[in-house]
C-alpha cells in the first residue's frame, strides 16, 4: 500500500470518528482523484456515508472498492458487515482492522 493512503486511511479514521464529515470527504475526494485504480478511496468513502446512515450509498462505494480489487480485505469485509442484519457493524478501514474483527468474532463465538 502507499504511504499517503496509510496517511489518508488514518486521517480519516480520526475525522469520522470525530463526526468531522467534511473534511474527510475531503480528503477521500482528493484521494480518489490522486489514485483512481484503488479500492482504499471508495471503501473510505462507504464507511463516511454508513456513519452518516447513508446505507445504500455505502454501499455503491463497497461494491466500487471490491471491483477495482477483490482481494481488499476490508471491501469485503465491509459488504458482508454492513449488508448483513446479525453481523455487527464492525467498521474496517485498513486491513489489520479485518484481522482484529476476525479474531473478536471467534471470541465471541459468531461464525
């Protein structure tokens, strides 16, 4: 992965969790403008519109990021989570969050 995506997943990470919307669709746009080929901008932006209750536009951007790469852990993730009704909705940005997830369900004994 490049860098200034990690920087830009991080970024953003921070911004959503802190309700700061605009500015971090900011900074997805100028990522997607930057790095057209890449499934981190569009999963990025399907977790912004989740966490503003924009569901189906979530995800058209989870399904944008896993065409551009299906083999993005956290697109795929996303799409099962946030497009099932029993999963919780576990937010993964980067993919150690994919790890981590994995690892909480087995704990909790969810399949």
């Amino acid at each position: 992965m490049n860098e200034n995506l990690g920087q830009t997943i991080e970024q953003v990470k921070n911004l959503i969790f802190k309700k700061e919307y605009k500015k971090s669709e900011a900074l997805i746009c100028t990522a997607m403008f930057q790095y057209p080929d890449s499934p981190i901008p569009h999963n990025l932006m399907g977790l912004l519109l989740e966490s503003k209750n924009l569901h189906a536009e979530a995800m058209r951007h989870f399904r944008a990021a896993y065409a551009l790469d299906p083999a993005y852990r956290p697109s795929s993730w996303n799409l099962e989570c946030f497009g099932s009704f029993t999963m919780p909705h576990l937010y993964a940005f980067s993919e150690s969050d994919c790890s981590v997830h994995s690892n909480q369900k087995l704990k909790s004994g969810e399949n």
